[in-house]
C-alpha cells in the first residue's frame, strides 16, 4: 500500500475505536471522560439500584478503556447506606439544597463528561422542582433514563415531564410504548428519545433435572416468581388458581423468591407477606408454596430461573412500563405466563408466551394446565422467548448506551471493545471421548447430528494455537483425539470422508456431496500439527506427519479452489519441519492453477480467481502467499497481494467487516456489493483474520493489523445489528448475524472459528514491538 493511500486509510477512522484515543501518543497516561451515573445503588435494595450495578457492570466488561464511571448515590433522611466501589457524591433527595450543591459539584468537575439520571417518578416525587432545576443548572450533557411513563398525564405531570425533556440531550425509555407515550402524549420530540430495552443477564442454561436436585425439588413441576414483594405483584391471584392447577398437575411446587421490599416494611411491616402465607394456609396449599424469604444473590437466583417450568408474572398495574424480573426469567428459558404491561405485550407477542388478564386465576389455572400438558408448546414458548430476549442481554445494552453516550457527549468518546478472556468451556462441552458433535441447539450439543471431518479438523487448528500460546497439558488430549478423528476419517484410498453419524458410521451424505474441500481441510490442519515441531510432543508430530504422507499419493486429482488453497497451506505448514521435493512439486501445481484462474479472470476492476466472490475468500491470496514463502516465486507473491487487497477492499469499509454474505454470491459482472443484510458467518470472519495474520507477519503493514481488529470487533457487536455474536458466558460463538437476528446456536463451525480468530489476534498482538503495538493502539475505527 502506498504512503498516500495509508495515510488516507488511517484519516478516515474517526468514529469509534477498539483500541484507543489517536490523538495521543499513548493511552496509558490518558485522562479518561468520565460518565457520572445518578442513581439509587447498592447496598440499596430496588430493582433500579440493581438495574443500574448491571448495566455499569456491563459497560466496564466492554469498555474498559474507554471511559470512566462514577456514581451519585440516591439516598433519603431515612435510608442510608455505605456503598463499596465508585460513590462519588450522595443525592438526598429529601433535601432540595442537596440538588443545587450537586449541580454546582458536577459543573465544577472538568472530569466529567456526561451525567446519566436514572429516573423514577417515586425517587424524586418529593422534590420535583428541585430536580427540574438541578437538570436546567446542569452544563454537561444529560441523558434521562425513565424507567416508568406514564399514559394520559394530566397538566401538571406533562409540563413536569416537558421540562425534564427540554433541558436534557437525550431520553432513553425502554419499550416502543413508553417511546409512542413520550412522543405522541407529552409532545417529547422523537429524535430525543431512544429504546434501549432492559437489559438481562446472558445463561449457560444448565440441566434442570441437575439444578432440581440440588434445591431439593426433584420430580417437581416449578413455577416461580420472584423480586421484592409488595401487593403491586398481585402474588394471591396464583395462589387462587393453585387448587385447580393442583387437581391436574399435584406435583407442582410454587416458588415467591424474594423479601418484602424495604420501603415496604418501613410502612407497613410484613402486612403483605403475611396475607399471602394465611392465604397459602387458607387454601391448603403448604406441601406446594415455598418462600424464599431472602435478597437471593444473582448467581442463586439465575439457578431457581433455570429450573424453573413457567414462570409467573401477575403485576396488577397497567401502567408498569418494563419488568427486569420478567427479562431474567426468559433469558434463563422459561416459558412466561404473564398479565399484559407493555413490556410483556411486546415480548411475548406472535406467541413466545401466554397472556392473561389483570387479577384472573381462572384463566391463570387454564394457562399453567395447557402448557404443563403440552411438553412441546412448553418448549416451543421457551425457545421462542429466549431467541426474543438475548438481544437485550446486558451486553448488548451496554453497546447501545455507549454509542448514545458518544453521540451526545460534546467531544464523541473512542470506544474501545474489550476483548474477552479465552473460555474453552463450549470447545469440550461440544466433544465426546470420539470427537466434535457438529450442531447445538443454543449450547446444547445436539449429539444426533453426529461429527464432521470439517469441524474436527478446525478444532485441531485452534486447540494446537491454544497449546501454542498457553502451554495448557490439558489441550494435548483433545489434540491427539482430533487427530485420532481425522485418522478415522481416512479411507484405504488415501481420501477421507467427512460425514459420522452419531454412532460412528459413516452416512450417505459422504456420497451425495463433494468432499474435496474437507480433504483439503484436513491436509491443513495435519499441516499445522507438523509445523509446531518445536512445541508439540514428538508422537503427534509423527502421526500427523504419516497420515499427510497417506494422502499425498493422488492429491494433485483435486481441482476445487478452495480444496487445493488449503493443500497448499497445509503442505507450507509442513515445509516448515521439513521441506520435501514432494511437497514443493505440489505447491507448484496447486498454485499454478490458482495463478491460471487468476489470469483468466483478472481485469483492472476484479482482481480475483473466480468471476464472483463466495464463501471463505480469504483462504485463496493466503494460500498464494504461503506457496511464495515455500517456493519464492515472486509471482506467486504478486497474485496473492494484489488479490487479496482488492477483496478486502471488497468487505472492509473503514469502520466495520461485511463478509460476503450466503444470501447472495458478489458477482463481477455487478461490481458494487449488493446491499444484502445478514447471512454472514463467523468462519468468514475467521479465515479472515486468519489470512491478515499471515500478511502482517509478512509485510508488517499496519493496515492489515488494524482490519485484524476491526474483523475481531464483528464478534463483540461491531456489525450492523450492534449486538453480540460471542457468548461470553457459554464460550460458544452464534451460528449466524442475520438481517434482523442472531442464530442463537452455537455449533462447532462457528465456535471453533470464533477461537481461531481470537488467537490469531491473541499471537499476532504477542508479536507486536512494544512501540509499534502502542502506535497502533492510537488508531481509531468503529
């Protein structure tokens, strides 16, 4: 690349960055914006100060480097608190000199960038001009966060909420209802206001049968509800429905999660909680109703969510915009019965749960029976709920609020992705004592789909990059078993098939469908193997190293691109322990033909091999590459750089990665990418960071490290949905970024890609020269 169009490329990142401030030579010593967040806040015990430690929590998780946040905590005379952590200020919001000293604070710190309200009408209804006038005295960018909207306000709280809107940047509400309210009842201009849903904690989704056990609740039907108790849940309309849910289903147990909420108690006591247990009494109902009379901690109550079969939801009030008990529950599967506040209406709709009426056990009792009757409308409302619910996860939420806060603050901020800690949990859920299942259904390996040579060979890669960087003793038993999978996989005629049932029988599909490209897979990873002679146990090197020696004899019969771009990698591999005349001859061949297709097609606007772009395009000028460093031949070179800076060209823009999707091959004749969204796939992504590895360590030119990055970015949410495509709580890696959704499986293919790319990264990062890496880190994208 030239100077000039380097110089045009690194002028044209400036929106959003995962690595860092370019302004500055480096960002250690930098003095980060900072974000000051009011709110209710632990040790306070509501759902707003556990919404707030979440959504905190989260952002620091995704951007640490990129800005930091402090707390103002709400307290009243009454109800104090000593918080750990960042309390930078305390809020009493019974005094109204209390907000005019903290605006006079706020204003006075150059530090902070942009305040954050999470507001409530009850935190605040005491002092209501003070808080108007504590947002008007504010100079620094305000966004509101109204967690509950009102429908049909009268004069007094329109003109309230007029105000609070006025002098604010930005308002966030988190369902389209509170953003129509807003918009069409208290005349809020819609450009204001932003929907950020609820967010929710993402789940591995363990055993119910397992978690059951543990909490003493084996062979029980569970329904559940839980949060701090008031009479606003409305808890005695389940209990009047038990008796005929009972009648069919006597193996129901009732879980109440949750203590009476402070306030509560400061009012009124126990007067609640005790109705409900003489109600339970009432009924008979003792052997069926459990209380958990505690602030159950979160990783307690994600297991009680698991086990749980239908959740219960039957808050009496309309007006309740959004309920965080409700997202949890969904997000840990399941199946949700609720009454209808908007935030149900619009999750549950076209029918991922059950709706019923404020206060009506009978329908409440029909709903519980059907579903307990129907295993599969069970699951099916579960399944259907959880696709609805992930893109609220937390982190998730954490993207959208930090790209809001970006937009609003007066200087936009870099933001810097953190990249996530590998997690190989997924990896050896997803492999047997024989070798990698192909599909899950969300984590769930899904053994009936049996295994693949693909996915098998794929891991080998990964997990001898893993052993590469970390050494780990563990990681040489799934090497040698993936090794052991491929040596299955080879037939007597030197070829291998790909396709093993789940009781290790090859299927018909390994004769309906060309497998040349899973033969040159294979050759890759064995390749690989040899190649880290100097790290991996002599034994594997050797076995590996006879099986390619099996395959090599007919192997120049195979004319499939991207079959022979992975012989030709997998040969190089090899080279790299010893160089035979055998494998250079084939690397010749191999390349050749490439070079062939590549003059046959080339012309000044398409550089490429082929007359379209497909699938895994970036293994063809890699594979052109490595045949020049085993061979020299500068042609070789040439082809592989000029064709693969025209496809990156292709999927690149200067903030963010769109692999070609599989909704639609690119084709040369219409040589502008088509304006698909969606089906693209995470073994694209991978292969092609893969493919900028092996050219930066070629060339060392910036450009390549830094698509690195943005390509890596796709993964955490830098693509067009903004949403995860990583798990960071399972370790898998989704199937899929679609136009309007993620496919939620994270299968094999997908999982091991996302670990390659991640180590790729990981080892191209380690070979960074200190100086250079934080020269680097000062460029911007988004």
């Amino acid at each position: 690349m030239s100077n000039d169009n380097q110089n045009g490329f690194l002028k044209s990142l400036n929106s959003y960055s995962i690595l860092g401030d370019k302004n500055n030579l480096s960002t250690e010593n930098q003095e980060l914006p900072e974000i000051l967040f009011i709110t209710s806040y632990p040790p306070r015990e509501c759902g707003l100060a556990t919404y707030s430690q979440d959504l905190i929590m989260a952002l620091k998780h995704k951007f640490n480097q990129s800005f930091e946040m402090n707390i103002c905590a709400l307290e009243t005379e009454n109800e104090r608190h000593q918080y750990k952590g960042k309390v930078k200020y305390i809020l009493n919001t019974d005094n109204p000199q209390s907000f005019y000293r903290l605006a006079d604070n706020i204003n006075d710190d150059e530090v902070i960038k942009l305040v954050v309200i999470q507001h409530e009408f009850g935190l605040f209804n005491q002092q209501e001009k003070a808080f108007v006038d504590f947002l008007q005295m504010l100079t620094k960018p305000k966004c509101l966060v109204f967690h509950t909207v009102l429908p049909k306000p009268n004069a007094k709280l329109k003109a309230n909420v007029q105000q609070m809107a006025n002098f604010s940047e930005s308002i966030v509400v988190m369902t389209h209802s509170s953003a129509s309210i807003l918009s069409n009842e208290y005349g809020v201009a819609s450009n204001k206001i932003t929907v950020i849903k609820h967010g929710t904690h993402l789940v591995a989704h363990a055993d119910k049968a397992v978690l059951k056990d543990k909490y003493q609740l084996t062979g029980k039907r569970v329904l559940s509800t839980f949060g701090l108790l008031s009479s606003g849940k409305n808890i005695e309309t389940t209990l009047a429905a038990l008796p005929a849910i009972i009648e069919k289903n006597p193996e129901v147990m009732f879980l109440i999660i949750g203590k009476t909420h402070p306030s509560i108690v400061k009012q009124e006591g126990e007067k609640y909680r005790n109705m409900l247990e003489e109600k339970v009494n009432t009924l008979g109902l003792q052997a069926h109703v459990k209380f958990i009379n505690y602030f159950v901690p979160l990783p307690d109550l994600l297991e009680y969510l698991q086990l749980t079969d239908i959740y219960l939801f039957t808050s009496n009030d309309p007006n309740q915009a959004v309920s965080g008990t409700f997202s949890y529950a969904i997000s840990c599967g399941c199946a949700i019965i609720s009454t209808p506040i908007p935030h149900a209406r619009e999750v549950l709709r076209n029918d991922a749960g059950i709706i019923i009426d404020f206060g009506n056990a009978t329908q409440l009792a029909e709903a519980v029976i059907k579903l307990l009757g129907n295993e599969d409308l069970l699951k099916t409302i579960s399944s259907k709920g959880l696709h609805r619910i992930v893109p609220t996860a937390w982190e998730n939420s954490a993207i959208a609020h930090a790209r809001l806060f970006s937009k609003i603050m007066d200087e936009p901020m870099s933001l810097h992705f953190k990249i996530p800690a590998v997690k190989l949990d997924h990896i050896k859920r997803l492999t047997t004592s024989f070798g990698m299942i192909q599909f899950s259904v969300i984590n769930h390996p899904d053994i009936n789909s049996g295994y693949t040579l693909d996915d098998n060979a794929r891991a080998l890669v990964a997990m001898c990059q893993h052993f590469e960087l970390t050494k780990e003793e563990s990681d040489l038993t799934y090497i040698c078993l993936y090794i052991n999978f491929i040596s299955f996989c080879l037939q007597p005629n030197g070829s291998f098939l790909n396709y093993v049932s789940e009781d290790k029988n090859f299927t018909e599909q390994n004769y309906e469908t060309n497998l040349e490209d899973a033969n040159g897979r294979a050759i890759w990873a064995l390749g690989y193997v040899v190649s880290l002679k100097e790290v991996l146990p002599s034994p594997l090197i050797l076995k590996a190293d006879q099986l390619l020696s099996k395959v090599l004899v007919d192997i120049d019969k195979i004319h499939s691109t991207r079959a022979m771009a992975f012989i030709i990698k997998g040969l190089y591999y090899r080279s790299l322990w010893k160089s035979t005349e055998q494998s250079t001859e084939l690397i010749t061949i191999f390349a050749n033909r490439l070079v062939q297709m590549y003059r046959h097609e080339a012309e000044k606007d398409w550089l490429w091999y082929e007359s379209y772009l497909t699938y895994g395009n970036s293994i063809l000028p890699e594979a052109m590459l490595c045949a020049w460093l085993a061979t020299d031949n500068q042609l070789y070179q040439d082809v592989a750089k000029s064709s693969f800076d025209f496809l990156l060209s292709k999927i690149f823009n200067a903030n963010r990665i769109k692999v070609i999707s599989n909704k639609g091959w690119h084709h040369k004749q219409n040589n502008t990418l088509d304006s698909i969204l969606g089906g693209e796939q995470p073994i694209d992504i991978s292969y092609t960071i893969l493919a900028l590895g092996k050219f930066y360590t070629v060339f060392k030119t910036e450009e390549y490290y830094l698509k690195m990055e943005i390509a890596f970015s796709w993964f955490l949410g830098n693509n067009h949905l903004h949403q995860l495509i990583y798990n960071p709580c399972t370790g898998g890696c989704y199937d899929g970024l679609e136009e309007n959704y993620i496919n939620l499986n994270q299968g094999a293919e997908s999982t091991v890609s996302y670990l390659m790319a991640c180590l790729t990264l990981e080892k191209s990062k380690l070979n960074q020269p200190q100086v250079r890496w934080q020269q680097i880190r000062q460029l911007q994208y988004g």
